[in-house]
C-alpha cells in the first residue's frame, strides 16, 4: 500500500491521447505512467492510496476482482464507513459514488491485484487532466469524471475526521491485518539489488515515452464505444482495396496482450459478414469481453 506523487496511471491498452489532456499534463509537472494491468486511466496524488495484491505462484483468482476487494471493503466498514460495496467488473463504490477502481494483470503463474483508494484527491485538477469517453460517461449518468467520484474523507465518522492521507493509509493498514500498530506487519525492504534491477527496468522500458505514451499508428479509421461491463472499445484500422490492411485496439480492458487479436483482423475482407466470421473464428470474447457479436462489428464497420 503506498501514495505516489501526481500522475496519470493509463491502461496497458489505452490510447492516451484520447484519454488524458497531455498538455495540461506536462504543464502541471503531472508524470504520465502506463501499468501493465488493464482498466481505465486515473490521477493519483498525495490525496490517493493505492494497495496492491501479489499472489507468487497462484492465479486460481484472477479475474475475480471481488476477491480481492473484499479485504478492502471489510477494513473500510471496520474504520466506520458504511455502504461500500463493489459495482459493474472492477469498482468499489459508497452511495453509487466510485471510490476505487481496479485492475489486474498476469505472468505466467504470478499475479497483482489491486487499485486506488480515493481519500483526498484534488478533483479540479482530476477533472482537467482526464478527459474519458462520453459515451462512457453518459452509460453512468453523468456529464464529468468528477460527478461520479467521492473522496473517502468527507465519510470519516467523527473520531477520524482530519487524518492525512498518510495517516488514514496506516489506519487502514492495521484492520487488513487485524493489528494495534503498523510495526506489528511483517514486512519486506527492498534491498540495493532489487533497486537496481528496478532501475534497469525504469531505463530499458516503463521509463520511456514508447511505453508511457505509445504509438497511435494514426491509421485511416478510428471508432469507439463504451461498453457496459466491458469497458471502452477503440479501433484504429485502414482498409485497402476492401480488405483491412491494419488494425490496433485500444481501451480500458482489463485482459492480456492484444496483439494477436489485432494480427486476427488483418487480412479480413471488410464487410460485416467476413468480420463476423473471422470475430467467431479467434473466440474474439477471450481477448477483450462479453460483447454481443452484432454490436462490435457495427462498430467497426460504422465507416462505411
């Protein structure tokens, strides 16, 4: 569990530049990073905890968001806060007001599961430097990204009203792991040689502008839509002499590597029986969810 210092935390298959004001970004000292788990982008500052399941040698969970939730949800009905509970796939709401979302990722037999916990972040700086899907927005009922959030200090019962965030982290803490006092957690200290494979890793990829931003292709088409219980969908793809020549997804989707899928589309005759075909061909929903068959190739076909 720990507080970073402001930045914007993208999807692993995000397209950025149609998520986050990149220039309000930059002029605000805010650090763009992309993680390696699905779901959407968030802003984190000093006011945003964020805790984090990682399971060596088990996945029989992953995908189960509500499993590992559940900790959290127990601990914040234990500090007083009433009426949490889990909405749609991934997020943790109080009075239909989102206080955490979730994602998770996979490699080979390990796992990391978790989210953010939203305690005193600066919405008028959230509000300005993401700039989510409408149709994304308008499925919730809502105009703005910050109608839909609520911070977890204004639901403090009297007795904890005023803690930093720092302090609220360590309350936290001791009721996940049922102690007085945080020097109670058995706990892990990095040594010099983790820090400099993490630094090694810093400089060779999560570090870089290739990773962080990605490369939009910036190909013929570009459609999007939001899914309920999915997420948002885009498709970036070219058509030449009627067969699609490329094609890249984006999206908060919380599934593996999509490249294979996007390998799938190409060489496909565009028109929507072709589509459909090859979609039901490569079990299309194993890649990025439950979406009817008919409404995603009227997505990609809408160009027409």
């Amino acid at each position: 569990m720990y507080i970073n210092s402001p930045c914007v935390i993208a999807g692993v298959h995000q397209d950025v530049y149609s998520e986050v004001d990149i220039n309000y970004l930059k002029n605000n000292g805010i650090e763009l990073v992309r993680r390696t788990g699905g779901g959407g982008a968030v802003y984190h500052d000093y006011g945003n905890i964020i805790f984090e399941h990682i399971m060596i040698g088990d996945i029989k969970n992953f995908g189960n968001f509500e499993f590992f939730a559940k900790p959290i949800i127990d601990a914040l009905n234990d500090l007083g806060i009433t009426g949490v509970k889990m909405t749609g796939k991934n997020d943790i709401v109080v009075m239909d007001k989102k206080i955490s979302g979730m994602s998770m990722v996979k490699v080979g037999n390990n796992m990391a599961a978790g989210g953010t916990l939203i305690y005193d972040l600066d919405m008028g700086c959230a509000k300005k430097v993401l700039t989510p899907n409408a149709s994304k927005l308008e499925s919730k009922g809502v105009k703005s990204v910050d109608k839909r959030i609520i911070n977890l200090k204004d639901l403090l019962p009297e007795e904890l009203k005023g803690l930093k965030a720092e302090e609220f982290k360590e309350k936290l803490l001791c009721k996940l792991f049922k102690v007085n006092s945080v020097e109670e957690i058995e706990s892990y200290k990095l040594t010099e040689k983790d820090w400099s494979i993490i630094d090694k890793r810093i400089v060779e990829k999560y570090g870089t502008d290739e990773w962080n931003y990605g490369n939009n292709p910036g190909y013929d088409f570009y459609q999007t839509k939001y899914f309920e219980g999915v997420g948002t969908i885009s498709f970036n793809f070219s058509v030449a002499e009627g067969i699609i020549s490329e094609f890249k997804t984006y999206g908060d989707l919380n599934y593996g590597d999509l490249e294979s899928f996007d390998n799938n589309l190409k060489g496909t005759i565009f028109t929507e029986e072709s589509i459909k075909d090859r979609l039901r061909e490569i079990a299309y929903s194993k890649k990025i969810g439950d979406v009817d068959l008919e409404e995603l190739t009227n997505l990609i076909c809408r160009v027409k």
